[in-house]
C-alpha cells in the first residue's frame, strides 16, 4: 500500500494497484508496475545483461573515481549508473566476443580545462591536481590516484602496484579543481606494459 505525504497532489511511496511511487534526490517519481515477460532470456535481452555485467564489474572499482568525475552529469541517475549507461551504449561491443573500446568509456566529464590547453582560462588554477585511473588487463583491476602534483609542477607521475609488473594497462587521466568543484574530461592515455 503506497504512503501519501502531502496531499492527494504530492508524491507518494509504494504501491497503488498497477503504479509504484518514490522519490530519489527530492524528487518524486512514478512508475507502472513491470509487465510479465513472457520470454526474459530472448537472445537480446541476455546480449545486454553480459555487457552490464561488464560495465558494472569495471565501474565498481572506479566508484570513488567516478563519483567524482560525473556528479555533475549524472543528474537523474547516480554517478555510476551514469558511467554504465554510457560504457554499455558506447564502449562494448556485440556478442560473441563483446570486445571493449577502452578509448569511449567515460570516467569525468567537466567544464575545467585540460592541461594540453596552453592559454590560461577563468576556471584554471595553478592548484588544480591530477588524477589517473589505469586497469590491469591481466588482473582485471582498477587502480586509480586522486592526488597528483599541482598543474603548476607541469609534470607529475602515478606509482602501480609493483605486482603489476610485466602486466598491461589502459590509462586515464582528468585534472580536478583543488577543492572537487570542477573537474575536466577524463582523457583516454592508451594501452602499455608495464616494465
């Protein structure tokens, strides 16, 4: 039975005959109940479960990271809901080998100005920080650093896990303002070994 909160014009919670209410970041929300399906494994529907599984194995070690990286996107949904939709959609491809373009996934997405544009902009500090996130293919693990040098170093680097050595990564790299408010597009580095 659903719960009205304010009024017979207000949202409500639970379940009303064939109409489900709740609410999400203040927001109301109603939605009908799901129709029976009559075949829930067609080919398809299997084909986009698999590469949700992925996504979601992937984005799950990058939570921090992306929550960072997307909030300001993701304004419906939550950040890692977001960085699924957008890696299923556009970085995985179809069935049988589901072969991933690591250069599409989306990690940040800002307004802050990345470090290869030269002319200084509004939104630039010389504290803005680095950060990375590389994934071990042979480990399928994320490991990401939050906490580079400063823009106004001009370099900065990242230290691995030494048990990854010899093992092969995609690299990202995004710039953070120094207190989280703004953040550039993450940029795809490429695929290395490391020595």
């Amino acid at each position: 039975m659903g719960t009205i909160k304010q009024g017979i014009l207000g949202g409500f919670n639970g379940k009303v005959g064939t109409v489900v209410g709740s609410s999400w970041k203040g927001e109301a929300y109603m939605r009908g109940l799901a129709q029976h399906v009559k075949n829930p494994k067609t080919e398809k529907q299997l084909e986009q479960r698999h590469k949700m599984d992925i996504a979601q194995k992937f984005m799950k070690q990058a939570l921090q990271f992306i929550n960072l990286g997307l909030k300001d996107v993701a304004k419906k949904q939550s950040p890692f809901n977001y960085a699924v939709r957008q890696m299923v959609n556009n970085a995985i491809g179809d069935a049988p080998d589901y072969t991933i373009d690591y250069s599409k996934i989306v990690l940040s997405k800002g307004i802050l100005t990345p470090p290869s544009v030269q002319i200084m902009y509004v939104n630039e500090t010389d504290l803005d920080i680095p950060v990375f996130l590389c994934y071990n293919v042979e480990r399928q693990e994320v490991f990401f650093d939050l906490n580079g040098f400063i823009r106004s170093y001009g370099t900065t680097h990242v230290r691995l896990p030494d048990i990854w050595a010899g093992n092969h990564i995609h690299a990202w790299f995004a710039m953070r303002s120094a207190d989280n408010k703004l953040i550039t597009n993450s940029e795809y580095l490429g695929y290395y070994r490391l020595e």
